[in-house]
C-alpha cells in the first residue's frame, strides 16, 4: 500500500512538471512587470525542480531496494527448488550405486562362484567315474584274456566281449582326458574370478558410489555456500525500505507545496493570456507558492540530515559489534 502511494505521488510529480514546462514554453509578454514575473516565475520553478528531483530520487531508491528484495527472495526460492531437486537426484544416484555392490558381492558373484564350483564338482565326478569304469572294464578284459582258449562258440562270444570292452575303455578313457581338461578349466576360471574380476568388478563399483558420493557432497557444499551468502544478503538488506517519519511528514508538504505551485503555475497561464488582468493581481499566489516550496526544501533537507544521523549511528553500531572502530 505505501509504495503504491509513493508510485502515485511519483507520477504526479511527472505530470505537473509537464504541466509547468508546457505553460512555460509560452513567450513572454512585453509589458516590464509581466517580464518581471516571468524571471520570478523561472526562479521559483528552478527550486521547485530542484525539490521535486530530491524527492524522485529518494523514492526511486526506495523502490529499487525493495525490488531487489522481492527478485532476491523469488531467486532464492526457485534456486531453493532447484538444488533441493538436484541434491535428491545425486542421493538417488548414489544409493543406486551402492545397491549395485550389494547386487554384485551378494548376487553376482556368489552365483559366478557357485557356477564355477558346480563345474568344478561336476569335472571331478565326471574324471572319478571314468576312472572307476576303466579299472572295471580292464579287470574284466585281463579276466576274459586268461581264460584257455579253445576252438568253441564260446571263444567267440568272449573274443567279441573283448572286443566290447576294449572299446568303452578307450571310451572312458578319452572321456577322462576330456573330462580332465574340463576341471583344470573350471578351475582355472575360478582362480582367474577370485584374484582378477571379482575385485576388478568390486573396485570399478566401489569407485562408483564413491564419485555418487562425492558428487552429492560436493553438491550439499555448494548449497550451503549459496545459503550462507544469501542470509547475509537478508542481514545486510532484511526489511523492505519505507519513509522515515520525518520524511513522511516532509513529503506532506511537499505535496502542499506542489498544489500550491501548479495554483501558481495556472493563474500565470491565465494572466499571459489576458492582458486586462494584472500581474500584481497573482502575487500572492506567487508569494504562497515560493513559501510553501522553500518550508517543503527545508523540511525534506532537515528529514535526510536525521535519516544520515541515523545510518551513520546504526553503521556504528554494527562496527561496534565487530570490533571494528569506525573512521573518524
């Protein structure tokens, strides 16, 4: 509500300096006393500029401090929403990655190791079977081979039994080297994963939580930085900016003033256009508006003299606060 107000005096401030220079842009009558007035006139408009400058500026600087404020807060805020959202991402990311070690030491590598001993137990059955068999079928040959030899049916029924079993022990037994090579295999795969790509694969996902985690750190750090700097943004620029009451007081009559120069400022116009009238006739207009603006000077120049006292004891006071002696 005050700076719509501040805005509304902003704009008729404009609008009735407008208004003075259009009436002023006339040329100036003849007759000594009009000239007279006319250079009265100028002179009175010169320090009415001058108060309305000051008073321009001093709410323009209001509004720019406020406007920083409120772009300020919104800035945070949207950065706030931001990071938040951005430090949750690298959370996730880094509980992902240590979902992946567990994966990997709990899942993964028990079912490659399990896979490789299964191989290994199954070579080493395979290789105990064909062993078994070969000693069995070459306890049955010897036995066949000692048996006499005589020119019967049963000669050669033994001889094709020989025969057989000399067969499936070759069998067995090339099946025994096969079944050999499979072991030193398995066994070898497994030595290979225990010494080489379980702790390649465990360091590569180890390595990875660890930059999730730095990142995420790194990402907490930097939000905590941006929070630091911008709470002692809102130390050192907190409240919005308001007139002082003094100031209020002083812009009061201001606007007294400004009414009684555009009353002024009218009756000019008036007079310049019509000769009958005289320009002594508006001299109290003029005398009224030349106090007001000068009283309105003084006042605005006496409220920003105690506004200054003011800051400079407040400065004071935080100079104090650190330590710090203030410059004499």
């Amino acid at each position: 509500m005050r700076v719509a107000r501040l805005s509304c005096v902003g704009v008729s401030l404009v609008a009735t300096v407008l208004a003075v220079c259009t009436l002023g842009a006339d040329k100036p009558a003849a007759d000594p006393q009009r000239e007279a007035l006319e250079v009265e006139f100028r002179a009175i408009g010169s320090e009415f500029r001058k108060l309305e400058r000051a008073v321009l500026d001093r709410l323009t600087e209001i509004e720019k401090r406020n406007q920083f404020i409120r772009s300020r807060n919104i800035d945070f805020e949207i950065r706030e929403k931001q990071v938040v959202g951005e430090i949750d991402r690298a959370k996730l990311e880094r509980e992902i990655a240590e979902i992946q070690v567990k994966e990997f030491t709990d899942g993964t590598a028990v079912q490659e190791a399990e896979s490789n001993q299964a191989a290994i137990q199954a070579a080493t059955k395979a290789i105990a079977l064909n062993k078994e068999m070969i000693k069995s079928r070459q306890e049955l040959i010897d036995s066949l081979e000692k048996l006499p030899a005589e020119k019967t049916k049963l000669d050669a029924i033994i001889a094709v039994l020989l025969y057989e079993q000399k067969t499936l022990m070759t069998g067995n037994q090339l099946s025994l080297t096969a079944e050999s090579f499979a072991l030193k295999q398995a066994q070898l795969k497994q030595e290979l994963f225990e010494k080489y790509d379980r702790r390649r694969r465990l360091s590569e996902l180890r390595a990875n939580v660890e930059g999730k985690r730095a990142n995420e750190l790194m990402k907490q750090a930097n939000w905590g930085m941006e929070q630091d700097r911008y709470n002692r943004s809102r130390r050192e620029i907190s409240t919005p900016a308001v007139l002082t009451d003094v100031e209020k007081a002083a812009l009061q009559q201001f606007q007294t003033a400004m009414a009684a120069w555009k009353k002024f400022a009218i009756t000019r116009d008036q007079v310049r256009k019509e000769p009958s009238i005289r320009p002594e006739s508006i001299r109290p207009l003029m005398t009224a508006a030349t106090d007001a603006i000068r009283d309105a000077q003084r006042a605005w120049d006496d409220a920003q003299d105690r506004r200054a006292e003011a800051m400079d004891i407040e400065l004071s006071a935080k100079l104090n606060a650190l330590g710090i002696k203030p410059a004499r």
